[in-house]
C-alpha cells in the first residue's frame, strides 16, 4: 500500500547501500595507505608494527559527508510530510529538530520548527528525546541522533577523519595464540612507526584489521565511520516507521 513516506524509506536504503560500498572501499584503501609489519623478538613473541603512508583521500572523505548530509536531510523531510498531513501549505520554516540540550529543544525558537505539525507527532518527535544527556539524568537523550546532527554540521571540515587500528588484530591460520595484548591506535602523522599490538606463544598467521575514525567533533571522536553510518541509516528508518 502507498504511503507518502515511502520515498523517504527509499532514501534511507540507497544511504545503506552508498555505506555498505564505502566501507568496501576503506577495505580495500588500507594496503595502499598503511604499511604494517611483524617486528619479531623470537620465534612467536614480538610486535606488529605500523607506518601511515597517506591520510584517507579527499574523494572518500566528501563521501562520508554526502551519506551524512542526506541521513540528516531525510529526518527534515519527514518533519515537512508530516506539516503537509497536517494541512500546511508553506513547509519552508519545518525542520526535524536536534538541539545540544532538552532545555534548547523546549526554547520557543526550537519548537516553532514543528508548530506545523499536529499534536499527537509532535509528541512522537520528543518522546525520541533528540538532544544529549544532561549530568542528571544522563539516560535522557539519544546520543545516535546528537552525533548525525553533528557529523552533519562537520562535513566540510578537512580534518575531519584518520586512519585507524580499533585493536582489530586476529588470527588468520591455523594455530594458537598464547597471549596478545592490542588496544586502539589512531595515526596521525604521516611516516611515523607505532605499535599496534604485542604478542607470545603466537604459532598461527596474524592479519589486521584498519578502519576510518572521525577525529572530531568531540561526539565523534574515535567512532569508526563505516559502522556509525550504518547506526544512523538504522535510526533514521526507525523514526520514519513510527509515522507510517
């Protein structure tokens, strides 16, 4: 059956599968922009170690932004359908609203942007709680929608994302390992050697496993991309659904 938001539900499957490809392509990106190594001490004991050869393309990261930017998008079109339901004529001044705190999301300047629409979806739209904790009740938000707005806010930024080891380092054979010890390392400069993992009594093959992180805004910070556009393609489609 038709309903006026399934042009929306299109939107959000072609963002997944624009996320599904990016993340192909951060795969694929890692052995032409990061040199890694075994530094062995002795047999099955020793370090992996790492060179960042190039900083994530210009052409990637305007696709991060692009995907970002019509997530964010969908969400005001849906509060302007939702207008339109309600009888508005001029949708021009509709916005979804995602606001830093709960106390901005109730201001007066905040709230006109749903005026248009009816009573009972207004309700809707803030029982999603589109704003950050507050000290007091840090349960209070939803910390998805706050991080689409600003990753939305901070597309244009040029230092905007970084290369990463998220402590990925796995197994690739038959064998055992005895002990491994890796957490998560950002790169940030270019041609400097660090170490992504310390390892013992290893007697199978290990590979590694390189992401994309955003490097800011705060709320971002170390979230590797691929996987959080995929949250926020899932968040948007689940607010659309609550007003089919």
């Amino acid at each position: 059956m038709y309903s006026d938001l399934d042009e929306l539900l299109e939107r959000v499957k072609y963002c997944q599968a624009e996320a599904d490809d990016l993340q192909i392509n951060i795969a694929n990106l890692a052995g032409q922009s990061i040199l890694h190594w075994l530094s062995p001490w002795q047999p099955g004991t020793g370090d992996i170690k790492a060179k960042l050869l190039a900083h994530p393309p210009t052409p990637l990261r305007q696709k991060v932004g692009m995907i970002v930017n019509e997530q964010r998008s969908i969400l005001d079109a849906l509060a302007c359908k939702l207008a339109t339901r309600n009888g508005a004529n001029d949708i021009s001044d509709v916005y979804y609203p995602i606001t830093k705190t709960k106390d901005i999301f109730y201001l007066p300047s905040t709230k006109k942007k749903i005026r248009k629409i009816s009573t009972d979806h207004q309700t809707t739209i803030e029982s999603m709680k589109p704003w950050l904790p507050s000290v007091d009740n840090p349960e209070d938000r939803d910390q998805v929608l706050f991080q689409l707005h600003e990753a939305d806010r901070v597309r244009k930024h040029q230092d905007l994302l970084r290369r990463a080891c998220l402590g990925n380092v796995f197994p690739t054979g038959d064998g055992h390992i005895g002990h491994l010890q890796c957490g998560p390392v950002v790169f940030s400069e270019i041609g400097r050697e660090v170490n992504l993992a310390w390892f013992s009594a290893v007697t199978c093959p290990l590979g590694v496993r390189f992401d994309i992180v955003y490097k800011e805004p705060s709320a971002l910070d170390g979230f590797a991309v691929g996987p959080l556009l995929s949250e926020f393609n899932d968040k948007v489609s689940n607010i659309i659904e609550k007003f089919l």
